[in-house]
C-alpha cells in the first residue's frame, strides 16, 4: 500500500509546534510589552497650550524648579503655577508674544490654562513630592532632566516596579537635600571623599546619607495606597 | 497522625454571667448558629431575586462579554489636563486642607467644630478643642452634616405657587411684601423659627419689631428642651439657666434623663461624666450611677443600678424618692417637705416595692451631699424638674453640681409657641407667615391640625432646606443654605459666642434665615459678614480684655471660632420654694397622672438617636447607623419587653423559640396603638429591659415627603403627640394588625460564640486584685483580667509561623476603654465619613452585608439559672455592655496567610494593610477572621443609587424592600454632588473588593510626611508624641478610644494599654491583636436590692475546670475554626 502522506509530513508536527509555539510566544510578549509602562508611558510628549520650553527658563535664565512649583516641599502635589505666577514676568518681558496669548487671556478672564497632563500615577497610589524632596531624592530621579527639554516628555516608566526599585535601593539615587533641584548635579561636583581618596561616587554618598539620616522608604502597600 | 486543634471549650459556669446580644442567642436558634457558624450571614453571598442563581448570573456576563468585543482602544491613556489656579487662593496649598474654625447651630447651643477643607471643599468636621465645652470630640449629628450638605435631594430652586422661578422675583416679592407691611406696622405677618442661639438674628429681630411693631415673632421646634426652662423660671426667677457638673459629682440619679445621649447632655455631659468614670489605677474614684426609664438608653446602659418605671410614673417616683430625702434630712429638709405637702399621699405609695431601692439612693444621695446630683429628664413635665431641683437644693448640689448661670438678654418679647401661632391663625391675624426652618406640617402637636391651619394662611413663604410637607402648602419655597454655606453666629451652651463660618458657596443657591430677615428690613441679602460683625463687635465690647484694634479681634474670633470671655456669668439666684408650691398646686394633675389602668399601655415617643426629630431623616449615614440599643437600622418600631407582648398579644420581631428569624422578619408583626380618635400603625421590636405596660416609639421616621433616602422609612409616630402628651400617652390601646414589615437588626451579624469577649467586674473586686499577676514565666505573666473566664485554661501559645521584626520606631496600637464606652455610635459615623465607606440601603443591611468598619457590640447580660446569685425577678432587668470592635491589627494575622494574591499584608509598623486594587474577592481572608471585621463590597454601592421602592419597572421584585440595591435596574453613576464629600486620600473600592478598618492609614502616612519634611537632612523621623489620632478616637466624646505608637512607651495609648484591666480579646488565638480592651467596671452600692449581681464575674480560679489543651485524633466535635497554628511544635504537623 502506497503511503498516504509523503515522507517530509514526519517533521510536519514538531515544526508546526514549534513554530505555533514561537508565533504564541511573541504574541504573548508583544502583549505584553504593549501593556508595560515602558511602552504606553515613557516618550509620551503632547503638545501644550502653551509652547513653555524648560531648557531656555532654567538652562538660561536659572530659575529654581520651586519658583514655579511653589509648593513641591509641602504638598503632596508639585503644583503647576497659577497664571498670576507667569505673569509675575511676561507683564514685563515678552509682554506681547503671540506664543504666550493663552496666558494672557487666562490672566484676563480667569479662565485657567489646561496643560495636558503627563505624568499620572493611578488614583489608587498616592505618591508625596514633598516626602521626596525633603528627604534627598532629585526631581531628575523621577523626570529625567527635564532642565534640558524643550518640550516635556515622560522620561521614566513610573510604575510600580520602577518605584520599588528606588525603595528598595535608595542610596543609588540619594543626594544632598541642597542639590536635589540641580538636576546637573554629579556625585563627583562634592569633591574627593576622604575615605577613599577618590572623587564620590554615588553609592558612597547615597549609602552615607541613607545611614545619616535613616531612610527607610516603605516597601509594603500601605506605603503607597490607602 | 492527624491533629486537630480543638478550641478551649466555653465553660459558662466560670462565669456567673450570662453575655448575649439578641433573642435568638440567648435561646441559641437554629437561625443564630446559622449567623454564627458563618463569616457572613446566610443569603448574604447569594444574589437577589429568585430566578437569578449565581451560574446565570456568570453565563449571562460571560455572553455579553463575548458580545461588546474585546477592543484595545481602552488601553491607551485618555488626554488628561492639569488646570491650576489662575491667581493663588489665598491659604490654599494644591493637595493640603486647610482647617476652618465654625459651628453647628443646635436646639442646646452650639457644637464648635474645625472642619477640614480640602480645595475649597468641606469633607470632614472634627471638635474644636479650643472651646471650653469641647474635647475635640464630636457626635454622630455634627459628623454626618457633611453628607447633608452634599445631599442631592436638597430643595434646589425658588418655588412659587410651585414652579421654579428666578431669585430675582423672589427679592422682588420681599420688597412689596415689605412696602405693604411698612404700612400697616407688620400686622398681619407672622415670623416662625426654629432656634438658634444667634444673636445676629436677635439683633434683626430687633430692628424688624422697631419696624413692624405689630409682627408675630414664633419659635417652634418639637424636641426644644421646655420643661426644664419652665420650672427654673417658676423657681429661679427670669434669666437663669441651670446647668450639671459632672465632673464634681460622686453620686448621679438619672430620673429618665439622658444625658449621655449627645444631643440632650452635650459633649462636656459624656465627656466629664466619663473622666469620672475611668479607672486607671487602683486610687481612682469612680462615680455611682442610678437610673430610672422605661426604655433602654444609652445612659441606662452606664447605669450601674437601673430601675424600669413608665415614663408616667417617673414624677411619682420623684415624689416618694422626695419623702425619702426629706425624712433621712429632718429639720434640713422643710423646705422640701413644704412643696411635697402639694402632693396627694397616694403617690410615693405607688412603690411600694421599690421601696428598699429608694431607701438606699435617697441615704447614697444624702451621704454624697453636695457631690450628689439628680436629674430629670428633658420631657418629663416642669413640675417633675421642680422637684428635682427643690432635691438637689436641699441635698447641697446647688452651687456644686447644679450650676445656675445667668442666661444672655435675647432681647425683645417672649417668642410666641406654636400654639398661639396657631390661635392667631384662627383669629385671621396672620397674612403673611414666614417660616424659617422647621418642617411644621410634618410635627407640630397633633391637636393644632397644623396643615389645614396653614392652608387658610393667604401667603407662606417657607425657607426649607429640603422641599418638603410644609414646602408643600407654601405659596413660596426658598432653598435653605447650610450652615457650611453661610455666615451666622451663634452661642454654645454656656453662652460663649461661636462663628459660623461659610466653608463652600451654596451649592444650589439657597440663602440664610439671616438673609431673608435681612431681605424683609430692606439690605440686600449679604453673603458677606458684615451683619455678624457687626454683632461680634457689639457682644465682644462688653466683654473684658477685648482689644482695641476691632480688626484683629475679628481675626482671632474667626481663628479661634470663639469669643474668649463671653460665657454666661453665674447667678445669684436661689430656689423660691414658695414660687415652686404655687407652680405646683396649679399643675399636679395634669403633670402627675395616675398608672396606666389595667387593659392599657403607656406610649411614650421617644427622640431618636438617628434621625433627631425627622431633619435627618435623608441622611444615609445616620439611617444606616444602628440604633445604639436595639440595633435596627433604617426604621423606627414600637419597642416592648416581652411580658406587655404577650398580654397584648403582639407578634414581635425578633423572638422566641421558632417565632424567631434570623432576617427580623415574623409574621404580622404590626400593632395598631389608638389613643382617642388617632390610630398609629408600626413594626413592633421587642426590646429587653423595658417596662412593663409600656411601650415607646421613636419621632422622625414615615416622612411622607423628602429625598430618595427618607422615603419608607419607619412610622410616623407625631400624630400621638399632643399638647397634653408631648412626651408620653398615659393611657393608649394596642392590639396586633395581622400585616408584615421587615425590620432589619444587625445585632446578630458578625456574631461571635461567646468566649468572654466583653468583661466586667465589680470596681470593688478590680481593687482588691489589682496589681496582682499570675504566672511567674515572663511570656505568661497575665494580670487577673487576662484570666478571666476561659482565658484561665489556656495552654501557652505556640506559633507555627515566624513572626516578622516589628522593629520599626512607630508601632500603632489601639486601647479601647469599655469602662467608658457608651455605645453612642459618634466612632462608627466619624470612621464612615473618614474612609469614604458606602451606603449600602436597608435591603442590603438585612442581608448582612453593611459596611461600616466599626460595628458596635451590644450584650445583655442576665445571670445564669444555675448561679447561686440568680434571682428569677431581674430576668427582665438585663444589663448592657457595648464594645466596639473594628480589624485588631494582629501581628500574627490569619487573614494574611491565606491571601492568594498578597492583597493583604502587613506593614513594618505593625499596620494590617489592604491594596485595594490588588484583592480578587476571594474572600478567604474574612473566612479566617476570628473577629469578623472584615466587609466586603458585594456590589459597587459606591456606583449605584439605592432606592425607596415605588411602582415601576421589576418592582414587583423587590416589593416590601424599602431602600434597595437595584443592581443595573438602579440609576448608574455617583451624584455629582456626592463626589464632593469622599476623602481625597482615602481609595474608592469598587465591587468585589474586600476592606476594613486601617487605622486610618491616611493620617499615619500623613504625619509621617509632615515629620520627613521637618527631618529633612536630619534623622529625626519620630513623629511627635500622640500629635495625631484615627478619626474614631478623635470623635470619641467619652475619650475611650486611643491611638498611638506603642513603641513609645510613654505614648498615650502605651499607658493605658499597661492598666490591670487590659486585655485582648481572643488572646488564646496567639494573633497578637494591637488593639486591647480595658475592662468594664461596675460600681454598685452594696445596700442595694441585688447589688451583687451587678458586673459580679466569678474570677476564673484555674483549678476549677480541668485545662482545655489539644485532643488526639480528628474529633466529631465541631469547632468554630480550625486553626492550625496552635499544634504541637512544628515538626508533628501532618495535614
């Protein structure tokens, strides 16, 4: 009796196994990846209402971060500044830029200006700035160097993961609580640890700091949601 | 071989006591295992309705998954927008609250209060503990305004004839109504009020009669305390005031007064009467409690002897308890026995069997002269708190624990009542009739007729904070601002003068009796505060040390929430015994009725402690509040005590072998109660501890029209109420209604078996044992509250699990102290408007599934038949003991373990925590709760409205369900309103989410960041000693409940948690709960009919019973739980 299949359906199975499983697999991945912070959040860069470009006010002219974001040392909120705050200098300088016309009209009609949103953790997380701030963690740690952008953008994945590694490890991101708004600021701008004799690094002065000042960030729930 | 751990066995006869929280218990039903044996009520996992199983329900969800496709496009994060302020409001810190000093106007005074805004928001109101009358504590009323204010059925439109129409017309009206009344001097107008203390609105009272000589000036309010005020006047003269010092009081004799009720003792009454009653070393005094009622109360329940009396009988027994005191007095007590020869001799011989009792208070009363106090109370007639008074005077409290004070000027007339109102109408002098507040139509004293009265008035115009019966035969409706929305000012019960502050603009536009008096005179209704400061710089002028500089004044005022200074001073007057006869003579029948005859009941209407006199009725959080005696939620009922249920034939809720359910359903539980031509129809609740014939039901339920909450809610009790009877019907019939309504009482959800959950003893057995410690092993050194009942026979704990580290500075404990825990419920309603905790409707209740954190246990306790101290006549005279109980926090906690999905954990700071979003519903946890504190959200109460059942679509199935869930057939989505009063910092759960207590984490993580922020490069993490607390401690009037670090072993709660009379509950367990209980003590006198009994608990004398220690083999036995943990050491565990 002549063989019904021909010899080459022998492999037949282990390959299309093997290739189902492949096809499964990167779907599965592909999901996934599609669903992680990394990839809806970071590079997330809308366009503002208002063209505001960080680099040329904190670059050029060297305003601190908490000259807009007034409150970051004692609420749980940066807060975005108000109209008025904008208007503290553009009634002066650039007082008829047509970029700046929305502010302008805001401060009028008191109608506030809506930026969009980019940085959100989820309701149920309750995330402090001021417990940060106060406490040797940079603005850069979680922002990225935002000094620089021109247009905002999400630097960081802001998940839990992502935060947990900072809690679990903070003498990698700890600073001075003096340098935590100069997001320039290098281990090494302190100089020449003694005990080593070579520039700091920043294990050495965030391991020193996290004993010096007992920093314990939470790592159970009740940490973060309430 | 398998071991299985069997619980110590219960061992009743240690005890002489027998502790249970219903019926059903007591007599251990069928149907109250079945609550017990469950960590939720039976049905309470099942769905609703008939035809809808749990499989159909996930079939027709899998189809119609399947149907709405599986689409990505809700993966992707919607453009949200970040809106700041355009210019900064001044105070305000994006993300902070800010704190408001104001108060809450009441029919006693006011009740200081701070309140929390949060983005120019109110969402939560504490005690201002500035004020000489505030702890800092609140109660139940003042913690559930909130929800009032955001009330979505709030009356939100000017009404005329009915029909929404524009402010402008209304203020237009006002203006001609003035015109026209300009001319005549104010006849024909007639102004009616409800009391608040405000001197602002006296103050415009003033210029109106300047302006209208002619004008009707009327205060109505049905539960304003009127007697007392009579009788003072009639023995004290005008201008006086008395008030009671608990605090200096040794000896207290309540004469159906109670004064622990929040409302009618204030908070300084449970707050002094409680720091008198705290023991925490054996050289504290404790104070004695006598209480005469006819219904359990919560101060009945502090009682530490407690008669049962009608409520009509009350000032018989004032008579005879007067004879007593005058005779033990001699010659020191004429002036006593003058007014006492007023009444006929018949009367002090109706207690002839109370005569041993009276003896003994009357001789406990004399040996506490002038540290004794005697009180009657606040409906009892006027000639009832003469007597008191004359008592009280010729005892020596007066000066001491009786206070007489000066009370303001008002200024102005006499208020008319409402019944000369009421006459004025009949004589056509009222055209116009302005009614400020109050709801008439629904209470004003049945005999005025007070709707067909206000029919035949041409014009009324109603200010009404809801659109309701009274707004309904209104020409014009005016939407009320709350008093979160306006500024007003007021007095608290001292005199002190309290601000309200505005905390939100009126939410739907509604204006102030202040600014429609302002309207009438001619201004234009102010929203700013230039009327009350004009008055504050008038009243503060007369006060010493006011500054100079009127503006900085102000400012203090308005920090403060108070003017330093301006409290009433005291009076020189004395009791005018001669005044008192004449007072009297005039009024002792009518005042003194003779007992009810045989073949009648007494009624007695009774002020709710849920929904005051009907105001608040709408507010779900006090609905769903459990009545702190009997336990039901949603509903009024006539409440009786068994032996008047069987003479009358009454088929009662809630009882007796087989007619007993466990939902509170029996059959035909409806009784008609007639007194004259008046029928009224309710629910009957049986209710142990009442007195016999006599029954009593509660005003404010079976409102007719209010909002979506109110409606089908109880019976409404105001049509038994009369000018004659205000308070009780002396003689009524009753008789069964063969009909149904469903109760809901929840005392039996979450029940425990009893293993002396609750202990009390004798004050006198806590001072002869304190200090004394059993076991010489530190790890089992037990103080002898530790030993009691069982807890004597308890092998050592040995745990199968590593315990983690607590090395964390801050470790937060819990002590709660049930010598002074009075049941009042203010912690239960702070917890729900702290933690954003849902209301879930009455059906919902009677399914068990209720969602407040704290739950109130509520014990009778009756000597055991067996007991050598049993005596068969006080097996109606049961004792109560309340314990709050809410999660313990145990460091070894068994709900932990068996997550599946780590959703609950605990914290380096001892905390046991819940991530909300991370919980799947299994509900293993609340399974293996030994105290059954956890809650689960069997539906998204918090994303669908519940209910009041009226004709529609699949009515038919939930008929007879006021107050329902209605699943998808109920309005989707929260108010918007609504959302303005949940917590910011505390997560909205969603369907399917278990949660329970947290120890208010949101205020730990915020002190705590508050103190990171003072550390900064510092390592100063410690948060100050005891500078915050949960907001069920915080609320507590009686200071029983406190919060701190334990680790600190200074801290408040590490203190009291080392006082003799701690103890954990369920210690056997090993779970090691961070909350403790300190006993309750009893301080009975000793010459007093069955003092013995009174809190006596055998101590647990461990050779009595043989230890109960691990058995062999599986047993047959059943057990409650099993809990694996307590096997023999590790390496013998087999499963």
């Amino acid at each position: 009796m002549a063989n019904i299949f021909p010899r080459w359906t022998n492999t037949l199975a282990p390959k299309a196994i093997f290739l189902g499983g492949l096809v499964v697999t990167t779907l599965t991945l592909g999901v996934w990846y599609y669903f992680t912070p990394k990839y809806t959040r970071v590079g997330y860069m809308p366009t503002q209402p208002v063209p505001f470009q960080h680099s040329l006010h904190v670059q050029q002219l060297g305003l601190d971060c908490r000259y807009c974001h007034s409150f970051v040392e004692v609420s749980a909120h940066s807060n975005v500044p108000t109209t008025q705050t904008c208007m503290n200098c553009h009634t002066a300088i650039k007082a008829q830029s047509p970029k700046l016309q929305p502010v302008r009209d805001s401060y009028a009609s008191g109608k506030p200006v809506e930026w969009v949103r980019i940085h959100r953790v989820p309701d149920y997380a309750y995330f402090n700035h001021s417990a940060h701030v106060n406490r040797g963690v940079s603005c850069v740690s979680c922002h990225g160097q935002i000094n620089e952008m021109e247009v905002v953008w999400q630097d960081q994945p802001q998940g839990m993961a992502w935060c947990l590694n900072c809690h679990r490890n903070s003498e990698q991101f700890l600073r001075p609580v003096t340098e935590v708004t100069h997001l320039d600021w290098k281990p090494a701008d302190l100089g020449t640890n003694p005990a080593t004799g070579h520039p700091w690094t920043q294990l050495e002065i965030g391991s020193k700091l996290k004993a010096a000042w007992n920093v314990a960030p939470p790592v159970t729930c009740a940490g973060c949601h309430r | 071989m398998k071991r299985v751990f069997q619980h110590p066995p219960e061992t009743p006869n240690v005890n002489g006591r027998k502790y249970w929280r219903s019926l059903g218990e007591l007599n251990d039903t069928p149907e109250f295992r079945g609550w017990l044996e469950r960590e939720f009520p039976a049905g309470a996992a099942e769905m609703e309705g008939d035809g809808l199983s749990r499989r159909n329900f996930l079939q027709l969800m899998g189809a119609s998954l399947a149907l709405a496709g599986f689409g990505l496009s809700g993966c992707r994060r919607p453009e949200t927008y970040l809106v700041p302020y355009t210019k900064a409001v001044e105070w305000t810190i994006p993300g902070k609250n800010v704190l408001y000093a104001t108060s809450m106007p009441r029919r006693r005074g006011a009740m200081p209060l701070v309140a929390t805004t949060t983005e120019g928001r109110p969402i939560k109101l504490e005690g201002n503990s500035l004020h000489p009358l505030s702890n800092g504590a609140t109660d139940p009323y003042a913690q559930c305004a909130l929800l009032d204010l955001y009330d979505p059925d709030r009356a939100r439109f000017f009404l005329e004839g009915g029909k929404p129409v524009d402010v402008a017309k209304f203020t237009a009206f006002m203006k001609g109504t003035r015109e026209s009344l300009l001319a005549s001097g104010g006849q024909g107008a007639a102004i009616l009020v409800e009391e608040t203390f405000s001197p602002t609105r006296d103050r415009l009272r003033a210029e109106l009669s300047q302006e209208f000589p002619n004008l009707l000036w009327c205060v109505y309010d049905p539960l304003r305390p009127f007697n007392d005020v009579e009788a003072t006047r009639a023995a004290f003269g005008d201008g006086v005031r008395l008030t009671h010092r608990f605090d200096r009081a040794d000896v207290i004799l309540s004469l159906d007064a109670d004064f622990l009720n929040l409302d009618e003792g204030g908070i300084e009454a449970t707050r002094d009467f409680s720091n008198r009653r705290r023991v925490a070393s054996a050289e504290d005094s404790m104070n004695r409690l006598y209480v005469v009622e006819n219904r359990y109360t919560i101060t009945g329940g502090k009682a530490d002897h407690r008669l049962r009396l009608p409520a009509s009988q009350v000032g018989a027994f004032a008579v005879a308890l007067g004879r007593k005191v005058a005779g033990l007095l001699g010659g020191a007590g004429a002036p006593l026995g003058n007014l006492l020869g007023a009444f006929p001799a018949e009367m002090a011989g109706r207690f002839a069997k109370q005569d041993q009792w009276l003896t003994e208070v009357a001789a406990d009363l004399l040996a506490a002269r002038g540290k004794g106090l005697v009180l009657a109370g606040e409906r009892q007639p006027a000639g009832v708190h003469l007597l008191v008074q004359a008592i009280n005077g010729v005892l020596g409290n007066v000066g001491h624990t009786v206070v007489a004070h000066a009370s303001e000027s008002r200024g102005g007339a006499e208020p008319t009542s409402i019944s000369g109102l009421a006459e004025a109408i009949d004589a056509r002098k009222v055209q116009t009739l302005f009614i400020l507040g109050g709801n008439p139509v629904y209470n004003a004293l049945a005999n005025l007729n007070w709707v067909e009265r206000q029919k035949s008035v041409p014009t009324v115009v109603r200010l009404g904070y809801y659109d309701d019966e009274t707004s309904e035969h209104a020409a014009w409706h005016v939407p009320m601002a709350h008093f979160l929305e306006q500024w007003g000012d007021t007095r608290s019960a001292d005199g002190t003068y309290c601000v309200i502050q505005p905390m939100i603009l009126p939410l739907f536009g509604g204006l102030s009796d202040l600014q429609v008096l302002n309207l009438l005179l001619g201004q234009d209704p102010h929203d700013d505060p230039t009327l009350v400061r004009a008055t504050f710089e008038e009243i503060g002028g007369k006060t010493a040390n006011f500054p100079a500089d009127k503006a900085l004044a102000w400012n203090a005022f308005l920090r403060d929430g108070f003017l330093p200074g301006s409290a009433a001073p005291d009076s020189e007057s004395g009791f005018n015994v001669g005044a008192a006869i004449g007072y009297l003579k005039a009024n002792i029948p009518a005042q003194f009725p003779p007992p009810t005859p045989e073949g009648s009941v007494e009624v007695v209407l009774i002020s709710d402690y849920k929904v005051d006199d009907g105001r608040y009725a709408n507010n779900g959080w006090l609905q769903e509040m459990p009545h702190p005696i009997t336990k039901m939620a949603w509903d009024n009922a006539i409440l009786v005590n068994a032996a008047t249920a069987r003479k009358f034939g009454l088929h009662y809720a809630n009882f007796e072998n087989g007619d007993y359910s466990a939902d509170g359903a029996a059959s035909d539980n409806m009784a008609e109660i007639t007194v004259g031509g008046t029928k009224v129809r309710a629910a009957v609740l049986l209710s142990p501890g009442h007195a016999d014939n006599s029954v009593s039901i509660a005003l404010g339920y079976g409102r007719r029209r209010t909002g979506r909450v109110g409606r089908h809610t109880g019976f409404d009790a105001y049509p038994l109420r009369t000018a004659q009877n205000t308070y009780f019907v002396p003689a009524a019939r009753i008789a069964p209604v063969a009909e149904n309504y469903q109760l809901v009482v929840t005392q039996q959800h979450q029940a425990m078996e009893g293993r002396n959950l609750v202990r009390e003893l004798p004050v006198a057995t806590y001072k002869e044992n304190a200090g004394f410690i059993y076991g010489e092993d530190e790890q089992a050194k037990r103080s002898f509250v530790e030993m009691m009942g069982m807890d004597a026979h308890i092998p050592p704990n040995v745990s199968l699990y590593r315990n983690p580290s607590y090395d964390s500075i801050h470790q937060w404990g819990m002590a709660i102290d049930l010598n002074t825990c009075t049941g009042c419920n203010a912690c239960v309603v702070a917890c729900q408007a702290e933690n954003n905790i849902p209301v879930v409707g009455k059906d919902q209740v009677g399914r068990g599934r209720a969602m407040q954190w704290i739950r109130i246990d509520r014990y009778y306790s009756t000597i055991e038949d067996n007991d050598p101290l049993h005596d068969p006549t006080q097996d109606e005279d049961p004792q109560i003991l309340t314990q709050p109980v809410t999660c313990h926090h145990c460091e070894n906690a068994p709900c932990e373990t068996v997550c599946p999905v780590n959703a609950t954990i605990h914290t380096e700071e001892g905390l046991n925590a819940m991530a909300y979003n991370r919980c799947i519903g299994t509900r293993y946890c609340s399974n293996n709760c030994p105290y059954k504190v956890r809650r689960f959200n069997f539906f998204n109460y918090n994303d669908r409205s519940i209910e009041p059942i009226e004709e529609g679509v699949m009515s038919h199935v939930w008929k007879g369900k006021s107050q329902a869930y209605l699943g998808p057939f109920g309005k989707n989505g929260m108010e918007e309103s609504l959302k303005l009063v949940k917590n910011p910092n505390v997560t909205v759960r969603m369907r399917g989410v278990m949660e329970k207590c947290t120890f208010c984490v949101q205020r730990i993580e915020e002190a705590k960041i508050t103190q990171l922020q003072v550390a900064r490069d510092s390592n100063n993490k410690l948060v100050p000693r005891d500078s915050f607390t949960t907001a069920c401690a915080q609320v507590c009037p009686a200071g029983a409940i406190v919060f701190g670090n334990v680790a600190d072993p200074e801290s408040k709660v590490s203190v009291v948690k080392r006082r003799d009379t701690d103890y954990k509950m369920l210690e056997y367990l090993n779970v090691r709960p961070r909350l403790s209980y300190q006993a309750r003590l009893r301080n009975p006198n000793p010459a007093m009919p069955g003092a013995a009994a009174v809190g006596n608990t055998l101590l647990g004398a461990p050779a009595n019973v043989p230890p109960a220690v691990e058995k062999e083999g599986g047993s047959e036995k059943k057990t409650h739980s099993e809990d694996p943990r307590k096997e023999a050491p590790e390496g013998q565990h087999k499963v």
